[in-house]
C-alpha cells in the first residue's frame, strides 16, 4: 500500500446495522472498507490476501471468526486481525489470540478505540513489512511474512500461536524473556490470568525447536523466564 493509499479493512460481520456503523467509523477515519456478512465469505475475501487490517466477529454463522483465523494463518495470511465479540471474559480472549488473533476488543466499544486499534495493527504490520522478513539466530529462521520457521533447514510445524512466541523470542534472541512480557507482548494481556497458558505453550515450542537436533536452544531461567540460546550451548 503507497503511502497515499487509506488502509484497507475487511470487515466480517453478520448483524447488518452492526456492520454498517462499524463501516462508518472506519470510513469516517478515511480507511477503506470491504464487507461480508457470513465466515464462509468473509474467509473467501481475506483468502486473497489484498488487507492491511481484517476485523472478525467472532460469533458468525457457517464459519466462526475463531475457525476463520486458524485457516488463514495455517494458510500463511499474515494480516493483522481485530477480533470483536460481546465475550469478554479472560479465557475467551486468550481463546482468541491463542488462534493467532492481534488483537481483541469486546463489545461494547468506543468508535475512537476502534480506530486507534485498527491503526496500531496498520503500524504494526508496516514496520514488519519494511524490514528484513527473516530473524536469524544460530541454527534457527523466523521467516514473519511467510510465518515459517526452520532449524537446521528443516521446516517447524509451529501453530499460529507457537509462531507469535517464536518470533518474541527471536526478536530478544539471547536475552532473559519474562513470562509478563511475553503475556504482554504475545497474548497482549497486561494481567495474569492466572493460566498456565504460556508454560504450556514454551513446552510445546521448545519440543518442536529441541526434538530430532544435537542441542537445546530454549533454556529456562529458573525464577526468571526464558531464553533463546546458540545451538551447543547450556540448556535447561
């Protein structure tokens, strides 16, 4: 997108009057807006990859928004996605971002924090776009637009989320990761939800990076957090 150009949303929304006020807004703040009004034609339209931004309801009839952000990211759509849903509860934003969400706002919003939103994932999304798309580290790759990652040469089968907590720890390669950073910067939640969620989450991404290589990679600082390290070096 030039500079010149308005950022260009997708916005998937089933309840009509919903979907034309949020149109509104975002006109309003000079972006441009395509619409569908189902997940299985708001999939179709993001499929083509053509967004700065997609806005996903996340109740939809024939295709949730949650089921529609797991095929795109599995895909290898790397565009920014708002989730909005009446389902505020901690579990169900983590749910959400779990899927490979950006960004999740509950209804009901202020039309200013919708659009403050939607251009912070623009920015987001741009200052990846305009720099070197892959992370190198030792032995490891983060490819961020193709959403990929390797060791070795050899393709790691990360979900959406694995991805997100790789890339985090890709970007603070070699320095000490606390578990609230990560919980800020990759589940975006500035509380503990008192989950396992991350633990859980650096398991099953260290067992992808670790299993089938020489050395470990993703050592745990006891007391502290985590952190990417050389290959050969000292693991956890």
């Amino acid at each position: 997108m030039g500079q010149s150009d308005p950022i260009s949303i997708l916005l998937v929304e089933d309840d009509a009057a919903a979907r034309a006020n949020i149109a509104a807004i975002l006109t309003g703040a000079g972006m441009a807006v395509e619409q569908a009004a189902d997940g299985a034609a708001g999939l179709n339209r993001a499929g083509g990859g053509n967004h700065d931004v997609i806005i996903l309801d996340r109740m939809l009839p024939h295709l949730s928004g949650i089921d529609i952000v797991t095929r795109l990211r599995v895909a290898g759509v790397g565009a920014p996605v708002l989730m909005l849903s009446a389902l505020g509860r901690s579990e169900h934003r983590v749910e959400g971002l779990e899927s490979g969400v950006d960004d999740y706002l509950a209804k009901p919003f202020e039309p200013d924090e919708l659009v403050a939103r939607v251009r912070a994932l623009w920015r987001r999304a741009s200052r990846r776009s305009s720099h070197d798309p892959v992370l190198l580290f030792g032995d490891l790759e983060c490819h961020v637009k193709a959403r990929t990652a390797f060791r070795q040469g050899r393709h790691l089968p990360l979900s959406p989320k694995e991805f997100e907590l790789f890339r985090y720890l890709m970007d603070h390669a070699g320095e000490v990761v606390t578990r609230e950073m990560l919980l800020r910067h990759v589940w975006k939640l500035s509380f503990d939800p008192q989950t396992n969620v991350v633990d859980v989450n650096v398991g099953r991404l260290r067992r992808k990076l670790e299993e089938g290589f020489a050395g470990p990679v993703l050592e745990t600082v006891w007391g502290t957090g985590y952190r990417l390290i050389a290959s050969g070096g000292d693991g956890a």
